[in-house]
C-alpha cells in the first residue's frame, strides 16, 4: 500500500526505523526485535540503506523479509551514493518486483573517509533528482527527509527550505523528520513548510536518549539541538546509564503526547534496532498498540 493511502487510512501514522545487521547473527535477533514490534501494528517499518549506502544489499534482504514474513510494509531507503541511474533504476525495479511498495528516496551521507558527497560519475547529485528518477515508475509511494533545525551542511534554513520544495516538486508524497528534542523546532518546521506551498503529510522523527554518549554522538552526526532541561537532566545523572535512559524515555514519551495533543500527522520511532525503549514509551502513553494509541490519540 503506497504512503498516501497509509496516511488517509491511519492519520496519525504509527512507525519504525531499522538499520541493517552487520552479520547473520545480528540478522536474527534484528529480526526477532521487528518481530517484537510488529505486536505494536505500525502504520509502516523503514530500513536504512547505512552510511555511504555500504549496507545495501542487506537493506533489500531485510525489506522483503519483514515484509513476507511479518506482513509489515517495510519501506526501503535508497540513497544516489556510489550508483549510476542505471543502477538505481535497476533497483527501483527490483523493489517493485519484489512487491515493494513505497520508497524513502535520500541523497546519502559521504562514504567512510570522506568528508564531502561525490556523486557517481553516471549518477546523482541531489535527492530531488532521485525522487523524479523514482517518480518516472507511478508504483510508489515516496518519502523525504526533513530537517526541522535546516541541514548540517546549508546554512540557511530558507535554502534548506528551497530544496525540500524541490523534492516535494518533484514527487515526493510525505516528509519523515531528523530526529528532535525540542517539539517547537518541529512546529516551526511545520508552518514554515505550509507557508512556501508544501502541504504533503510531516511526519515527526522521535529518538528517545539512552545513554549519555549516545545522546552525544547521535546529536553530533545530525546537528539536533540538545535543550537545557534535557541536558540538566543528563548530566546530574552522570555515568549511570540506566538513569539515563529513564530520562530519555520521560523526554520522547511527553514530546509524542505533546505532538498527538497537536495534531501530528505521524510519529517515525527510531529504534536503533531495539524494541524495548519503544514499547515502554506505548506503554507510557497508556497504548497496547498503534490502533489504540490511535484511538487515545483522537479523544
């Protein structure tokens, strides 16, 4: 089922991000936490395609398992870095032949080692241009990326705002966010999107903190504003972790209460391949599943 018809069925939309396993082992119990979450009945499950799109194979193995074994709609990120058109629209095909139905079409980060994207001699150079390349095939549904603090690497958020317009241009049917700490980041993203003309579904990307050098290195890899109070917290807690991920679970279930109060069009889980964290935060919200947080969430 494509990303708009999830949307008009579900609203608000309920979903997870895996990355792909380094090994088989690692392969089995990923699958066993999907597994775990599947119980939660997301809307849709994503999987990543890894820095510099070094894991794609695994990436499509990991798709069409979760989605024949699990019946879950499992959306693949697909990324312009290291292919040529050729490829990717080889890959684009094969995703639909293997019944895939929805994409969530990125530019990638550089590979390993390299400071800055290069594009493929053959290839792409923007997200946009891979959105139109996706968009040639009507069979999907597609997502972009959003950036409620503008990208690490435009300086102004009114250019950053020019370029997802161009992705949305060019067929992208709903938006997924970078993670975020601090909701008014996100409504401010919001208004600005609607304000210059994008009116697709924003759905918002939720990380709870679990660890203080998590928090650290995942704020450093996207640029996510860090507030006080959730800084104040962490730090009193110190180096006991279990503390730590006891704030963090408080911070991300009140930002998901905060945003079904204000009407968010979905919540995106990044899971860092666990189950626990998210089910607690359902947990939290007084939610066995997502039809009931559903439900909770429109009273």
């Amino acid at each position: 089922m494509r990303i708009t018809d999830i949307m008009a069925e579900d609203g608000p939309t309920f979903s997870f991000e895996f990355f792909p396993p380094k090994t088989e082992a690692d392969a089995e119990a990923l699958f066993e936490r999907a597994a775990e979450l599947a119980a939660l009945e997301p809307s849709f499950v994503s999987v990543t395609y890894g820095a510099g799109g070094s894991t794609r194979d695994r990436t499509r193995a990991l798709v069409v398992r979760l989605n024949r074994e699990l019946n879950l709609e499992a959306v693949p990120h697909l990324t312009c870095v290291g292919s040529s058109r050729e490829e990717l629209r080889s890959v684009i095909s094969e995703f639909r032949d293997q019944g895939i139905d929805n994409i969530l079409a990125l530019r990638g980060d550089p590979p390993k080692g390299q400071s800055e994207f290069t594009p493929h001699p053959d290839g792409l150079t923007f997200a946009n241009e891979l959105v139109a390349l996706i968009a040639e095939d009507d069979h999907f549904g597609i997502g972009v990326a959003g950036y409620p603090e503008g990208h690490m690497e435009t300086a102004s958020k009114l250019v950053d705002m020019d370029n997802l317009k161009r992705k949305v241009d060019a067929g992208a049917h709903c938006i997924i966010t970078q993670l975020f700490f601090d909701n008014r980041d996100f409504y401010d993203f919001v208004e600005r999107c609607r304000l210059v003309g994008i009116t697709v579904p924003i759905i918002a990307g939720i990380m709870p903190v679990l660890s203080g050098k998590g928090i650290r290195r995942m704020a450093g890899m996207c640029g996510a504003r860090l507030p006080a109070p959730l800084l104040k917290q962490v730090f009193r807690a110190g180096d006991d972790d279990v503390a730590v991920e006891q704030i963090g679970l408080h911070w991300a279930t009140e930002q998901c209460r905060d945003l079904l109060d204000h009407g968010v069009q979905g919540i995106h889980f990044y899971t860092l391949n666990k189950s626990g964290a998210t089910m607690e935060i359902y947990h939290r919200l007084g939610a066995g599943n997502s039809r009931e947080l559903r439900r909770l969430s429109g009273e």
